[in-house]
C-alpha cells in the first residue's frame, strides 16, 4: 500500500495506465486523458472490474464501481481515484 503524501496525480496515473497494459493488453499510446473505456480502451467488464480491485488493494481504498463506469474517461478516472485516496487520509 502506498502512502498518500507519496503520491501525485502523475503516480497514480502512471500506476492505472501500467494496470490497463497488464491486465487488458491496452498499448500506452492508447491510454489518453481523454480515451474512454467504451471507445478507445475497449475494457471488458471482468478485466474492469479486476483494474478496479487492484487499484483499491494498492491504495486501500474504495470505489465506487458504478462511479468509475460512469466517469468512462480515464482523466477523470484518475481524478476520482486520487480524490479517493485524499479522503482516505483525512
């Protein structure tokens, strides 16, 4: 688990686009603030959901799984984990 003062929103995002090209096979240059999990990443819902847990086990945390389908744009998806992890540490 990693700490939250140790982190900035470049980590996380380097940790999420890592976990996408692991557990889905997305190339990097695919994995743009604006690429969408329905377009551009073409996530299957079971590799979605194992993103999710192991996002949640590396900061521990909780998402929201309906959230994070809804927000589709990995921008803000690494937004709202970061928010998440924030929260976590007040």
């Amino acid at each position: 688990m990693v700490g939250s003062s140790d982190l900035n929103r470049d980590k996380v995002r380097e940790f999420i686009s890592g976990l996408m090209h692991e557990i889905a096979g997305i190339s990097p240059e695919k994995i743009t603030e604006d690429a969408t999990v329905e377009n551009e990443l073409r996530m299957e819902s079971v590799a979605f959901v194992e993103m999710q847990v192991s996002i949640e086990e590396e900061y521990d945390i909780e998402l929201d799984p309906i959230e994070v389908v809804e927000l589709n744009r990995f921008g803000a998806i690494v937004d709202y984990v970061l928010s998440c992890i924030r929260d976590r540490s007040k």
